[in-house]
C-alpha cells in the first residue's frame, strides 16, 4: 500500500518565514545599533572624544633624560611619570613575540576591534578571556582617565575605546601602536614605559632584555599593582610563566626553551630610578638649577611662547659627564672614605676624645656651633613656618625620634633605623669626613667627573660647586707661576729655606708675617723644583715678597676664581676658600698650556622630536704663555717624582708604615706615566686635597668635615696626601684600564721654544725618606 505523501501547509510555510524575517531584523537592527553606537560615539554624544590632532600626538608626561656623553642615561627629571619613549626598533623582538602571545595574538589580522573574541567574550561573559586587543588597551591607557565603576558607564567608556582603536589603527603602523602601549604602560616602582621598567628591573635597555625578562614585564600588564615583582615576586613568576606558556602555545618558543626557563628565578637587577639615587646625583641636582635657569630665558621658549617644564615636555640633555669615568670616581670614594672614616672613629671614640668628634673647642663653643646649626637647619625652618617658638623648636630637639641614618657598614654606605634625639643627629652627622671630587678634560673644558659627596640622600651639600673651602699648598702653583711669568725664574733657580719676614705694612698686612718649614730645616738652599716638591713654606714667602701679593691674586682671578681673595703675603700658603670646581678649571690652564676653558658640563639641549634648542658655546681666555704654563708644569711633576705625591710611584710602604695599613686604599698604585699635581693640608688638618693632572684629564680631589673642628689629629692621617690623594690614584687606576677610554699616559707637549732651563739636576729618588708629607699646614699669623 503506497504511503501517503506529507506535506507542510501554506500556514506553517508562512510560520517559518516569520523566523528568517525577525532574523535578519534582529541582525541588521544590531549591526545598524553598532553603527549608530559608533557614529554617536564619534560625533560626540557619549562625551568627548579626541580628535585627529590628538591621536596625532597622545598627551603624556615625557621626563626630561639626562644622557652622558657616551651615549648613556645618567638619570631623569620627572614629577609623576618617568617616562621616556622608544622606537619600535629599540625593542627585542622577545618582547613583541610575548606580547602578541599572551594579549593579542591575532593582533595583525584585525583592525583595532577582534571580532572573533569579543562574540567569544559575550557568549562565555567572558570566561574564555577578555577581548580587548592591544589597540583597544591603548585607546584606553591614553584617553580613559578613570574607568567607571558603573556598567552602563563602562559600556560607553568600551565603546568610544573601540572607536579610538579603529582610528588608531588608521593613523598608525602596526608596529608603532606596539611601541605607543609599551611605552605608555605604569609598571609601578616608577617604571613609566618599557624604558624605564627594562633600567630599573633588570637595569638593562629594552633591546638587551632576554626571553624570560621581557615576558616578566608582558606578564605585568594584566595589573602591575597585582604583579609587582618587588611585593609578589612569586606571583610575578607565575604570571610570567602563564607568558612563557602562551609564547609556546603560538610556537614563539619551543617547548624546551618553555620549560627550562619556566624553572628559573626573576633574577631581579632592581636600580631604582629617582632624584636621590642612581649615578651622577650631585651632578644631576647642579644640572636641575642650570636647566631650570635656561628654562626661565625669553629666547628658550616653545613655538606657542610658554616655557619648557623640565619634568613633562621630553627633553634631552646632552652632558659632558662620561658614565665609565663618573663610576670610577664614584666608586674610588665608595672604597677610601669608609676605611678613612673607619680610622678618624677609632681615634675620636669618648675615651680618646672627649669632645668628640670636635677638637680644640671648649663645650661652651661646641654649645654655640650647635644652636647655629640648628637655626640654619630644615627642621627649624618648617617647625617655625608652623609658627612654633624658638623655645618650643629647642625642644623638639631634645625629644627621641624615629629616624633613618647613614652609616659606614663593612665598608658599605647603608642607612639603619633607629631612636635619636635631633640635636644628636646633628653631632652624629658633623663627625663624617666628606669628599668632593671633579675631573675635567683641560683641552675642551668637559667635565668628566663630579661627585659632591658620599651619599646624597643623606648629604646633599654639594662639595664640588656649594662647597669653598681652604685650599692650602695646592695654592702654591699660582705663586710660583706668577713668579715664573713676571721674573722669568726656572725650575732650577736655588733659594735660601731660611726664615724670612715680611715686615708690617708692606704689603696691606697689619702686621709682621713669619712662616715656619713643617720638618724644621732651614739650612741650605733648593731649586724651585724642589721646594714646591717638599713644600717649603720659606721659599713660597720669598717668592711672593719678590712679586707681591697683588700679582698673584689678579694670577687667581685669570684662572677662573671668583672668591674674594685678600691680597696679604699668608695667601702664599692657601688661606683662600676655593671650591674643588674653580680649582679644577685653574689647573687645567697649566696642562692647556696657559688657556683657561671655562669648565663645561651641557653640549646641547633637544626637545623631544629632536630639535636643538641649546648649543654650547666655548668660553676661553690666554692667562699664561705656552712657556710658563709649561714650566709651573714641570714643577709640579717633581711633586709625583719626589714629593708628597711620590706614593703614587712607589710600593713597599705598606710594609711597615702603619698609615698605609689603615687608610692609603689601593696602594700600591705604581703609576709610571708623568703626573703633575701637589697636594693640600690646611691649619689642624681640617682639609686635605689632592690636584692630578696628566695632559688631557686634570682631577681635584678635597676631603674634609663640615666643620674645620673636626679633624684627624695628627698630620700623617690628616695631609693631603693621605685623605684625597688615595681617591684619585684609586680612579687613575681605574681608568688606565679601561681600554676604552682615551687618557693619556705620554708626557706634556714641551715648546718649540722653550728658553726657560728645566732640565735640573734630577733628584734621587731611590731613598724614599719616612714618605712623610713634607707641606706645612697653613699659617694664619699675618
């Protein structure tokens, strides 16, 4: 029996055409929502949106990057956001793939928004993962200030985030919206920016991190406050592992290079990146007040007529600091001020020094020193801006209080929580012994080098330009080079070392000024050679009672130094305050063979598209003839040949001598290239400096206390020759191996037309003596 056919009504037919019709009503009505969503976003109805010249350059806080003069970055101006943008093709392709890997990875098949995963999103209401594509993120890193807590608000907030990412993708190369999210991406601990994040976490350039530390900071932007590696670090490797997994999944990396890595630790390289850390910081804060001083000119101003801000508008400075010579320099303080700090402790413990760590001062004048400093200090200043009285203020002084130190720990500088009273602090502080160092190339001005001090979160009274300070015998040079250029004297010309007096009112003095010669001796005579080279105080005074005073002031002034300088025959022995900056530039006349080039620490200025705003010009000046540079020159050679400063030549002293034991740090130092210095010891030992030059790089070196009552008590621990002169050994030493710098270790350039005799008789110096410091202190008795 045939089965009879079924057939569907023209009803149900009509049913089924009801379906397609909603259908494709609800589809097009949904595209045509999108795209009224889209359109109203995009003229403005879900707020404002930004237009083409802000897409063109984004609106971000660019720090002002300080850039050495071999190309490294010494260090950053900036408020809030230590940001300093890179190229796309600064960054190593690791971090590309692990980027792309973990959120975006069909980032180049799309066009800002991936349809596939948000559909993937809305139906797993996003458990699957999130749909946002790298595009979108910076949409909204860049133009959403806050994300709203409300989920209509954020819908809207999505949606303009998804108009900007096309717009994104319309003005930009795939490749530069890469560059645009790394760079503009929080990594916390100041990590503004890949840059900044790759320095301070591995203390590395983004181009040199490798697989496993670029996917540690991919795996940071899912939420850097959550993955912060310093508070989560195991966190952070998970997530960083999650990274390494992706990586592999989308065969960036094989599975082995996956496991392998996935075992390993973070291996942080934390470099904090702030005002008060990092290389160089003296420096950079004398930098600040320069910049800052260029900032305020009329003809340094933008294109609109506002100012420059140093801390958001991206500039680049470009320094005369090399980052190789300013570690040098820095780590040569870093070995000797502890063991000289060590030293100076042990001999002012309460039992050796009962004043300590003052001398020569009655309690009554330590009472008095300390209520001046108290007035002129920080805490007195804002206690008294919150309308405290004088009383109140002494008081607080004498209340304990919480508070981090400084302090020396094996050698180390480390800070240690503690209880103290202020006005113990304030003693506390007073009993360290302070550097100041400069180094600067004498033929162009450039300085090198410039450490103000040991620590500048504890110390930040800069010793190379705040600082003035009495330079003693290293004052010598500019007497004998007047002498030389006005009377045409020789190296080898012989004078008495016996006493001499210059009697009252010859030179302005008010009374009849005497010196003394520190070993006693005042039999014979010696070459100019050699009485610079042992310091003979009688000689000196000879030498400015034949020129006078005046003369050799007016010497100074031509060298650069601007202190006021009393012209009476004491200056002879270096009663002026100098700072280690000014002296520095002086002596660099006599290896430039006598032009001044005043120092110079900025070459140029460049905004951050790379224009040049700032270019410096040379500031020079002829002070001496070529000869007479040349021969106050080889006078102070015979200081490193037989002088005080001999033990930068010799070895064997450690032996037996006691002082090379405790505080000559590096000896031996066995240089063997010509070196021109003298070194420096004012009255009681309160300043020892060391001036080194060799023809293209001439370094000053002072240590000191911030008061002149606090002072090694004996001359062989307090000279010059023991407190400074190891810092610059230690970084001479350092250089000369350092293949890659260029410092010289040939002679200096002689005239052609030398007339002036030099070649005297060369001294013995096979039997070295006690290599005591043969410099008499300074002398006040006018």
């Amino acid at each position: 029996m045939a089965k009879k056919k079924t057939t569907k009504s023209k009803s149900e037919t009509l049913d089924f055409s009801k379906y397609v019709r909603w259908f494709w009503m609800v589809f097009l009505g949904g595209i045509l929502a999108v795209v009224l969503l889209f359109l109203f976003a995009s003229w403005g109805f879900l707020g404002e949106m930004p237009d083409h010249t802000k897409l063109e350059n984004p609106e971000t806080n660019l720090a002002t990057e300080i850039i050495s003069s071999d190309g490294e970055t010494l260090g950053k101006f900036y408020f809030d956001d230590n940001r300093t943008p890179i190229g796309y093709e600064d960054l190593p392709q690791n971090i590309v793939d692990a980027l792309i890997a973990t959120e975006d990875v069909r980032f180049y098949d799309h066009s800002g928004i991936d349809g596939r995963g948000t559909l993937r999103a809305i139906f797993k209401l996003g458990s699957g993962g999130g749909a946002s594509t790298v595009s979108q993120q910076l949409a909204k890193n860049l133009f959403t200030k806050q994300v709203s807590e409300n989920k209509f608000g954020r819908v809207f907030q999505k949606i303009k985030e998804w108009v900007i990412a096309i717009r994104l993708e319309r003005q930009y190369t795939k490749e530069e919206i890469i560059a645009q999210y790394l760079n503009i991406y929080d990594f916390g601990n100041n990590g503004d920016g890949i840059r900044s994040a790759s320095r301070i976490y591995f203390k590395k350039e983004p181009k040199d991190l490798d697989i496993k530390e670029s996917a540690m900071l991919v795996g940071m932007l899912k939420n850097s406050s959550l993955y912060n590696p310093r508070r989560n670090p195991v966190g952070v490797k998970n997530r960083r592992n999650v990274v390494l997994f992706q990586m592999n999944k989308y065969e960036f990396i094989s599975q082995s290079v996956k496991d392998s890595l996935q075992e390993t630790e973070l291996d942080l390289n934390y470099s904090p990146e702030s005002h008060r850390e990092g290389i160089a910081t003296y420096f950079r804060e004398y930098l600040r007040g320069f910049m800052k001083d260029w900032a305020k000119k009329e003809n340094n101003r933008k294109p609109d007529g506002s100012k420059y801000d140093l801390y958001t508008d991206g500039l680049k400075v470009f320094t005369t600091i090399d980052s190789r010579m300013q570690q040098y320099a820095e780590d040569a303080i870093a070995l000797h001020m502890p063991r000289l700090q060590a030293e100076f402790d042990h001999q002012n413990t309460p039992d050796r020094n009962k004043t300590a760590p003052f001398l020569e001062l009655k309690n009554s004048e330590i009472k008095d020193l300390m209520n001046e400093h108290m007035k002129r200090g920080e805490r007195w200043r804002i206690l008294k801006s919150q309308g405290k009285s004088d009383k109140e203020i002494r008081a607080s002084f004498e209340k304990p209080t919480q508070m981090t130190v400084f302090k020396w720990i094996d050698g180390k500088a480390s800070e240690v929580d503690t209880v103290m009273k202020p006005v113990d602090s304030m003693r506390y502080y007073k009993s360290f012994l302070r550097p100041g160092m400069m180094s600067m190339d004498p033929q162009t001005g450039h300085v090198k080098a410039w450490v103000g001090g040991m620590n500048y979160r504890h110390f930040q009274y800069d010793m190379v330009k705040q600082g003035a300070r009495q330079v003693g015998s290293t004052f010598k040079p500019f007497v004998y080079a007047t002498a030389i250029d006005q009377l045409q004297f020789s190296p080898c010309d012989s004078f008495p070392r016996t006493p001499i007096t210059i009697e009252a009112n010859k030179f302005g003095n008010p009374e009849s000024w005497t010196t003394k010669n520190s070993d006693g001796n005042y039999s014979g005579k010696q070459t100019l050679k050699d009485a610079l080279a042992s310091s003979t105080n009688t000689v000196t005074a000879r030498l400015i009672n034949e020129i006078g005073p005046q003369p050799v002031v007016e010497m100074a002034k031509k060298l650069g130094v601007t202190a006021d300088i009393l012209p009476v025959p004491a200056i002879a022995l270096g009663t002026p305050d100098i700072s280690v900056y000014e002296m520095v530039a002086a002596y660099s006349t006599f290896a430039n063979k006598g032009v001044y080039n005043k120092p110079v620490m900025v070459t140029r200025i460049e905004d951050k598209n790379g224009t040049i705003l700032y270019q410096f010009t040379p500031e020079s000046k002829d002070v001496l003839s070529e000869e007479v540079a040349y021969v106050t020159v080889n006078l102070m050679e015979g200081v490193t040949q037989a002088g005080s400063g001999r033990r930068l030549r010799h070895s064997g002293f450690d032996k037996w001598n006691a002082v090379y034991e405790e505080i000559i740090t590096g000896y031996p130092y066995e240089l063997k290239n010509p070196i021109a210095g003298k070194t420096g010891t004012t009255q009681n030992q309160s300043d020892g400096w060391f001036m080194g030059m060799v023809p293209n790089l001439v370094t000053g070196v002072w240590v000191g206390a911030e008061d002149r009552a606090v002072h090694f008590s004996k001359i062989h621990y307090g000279q010059g020759a023991s407190m400074a002169l190891p810092i610059w050994g230690l970084f001479m030493k350092a250089c000369y191996a350092d293949e890659t710098l260029d410092v010289s270790d040939g002679e200096f350039d002689k005239p052609s037309n030398l007339k002036i005799d030099v070649d005297c008789e060369a001294r013995d110096e096979g039997d070295l003596g006690s290599d005591e410091d043969p410099e008499d202190p300074v002398d006040f008795d006018f």
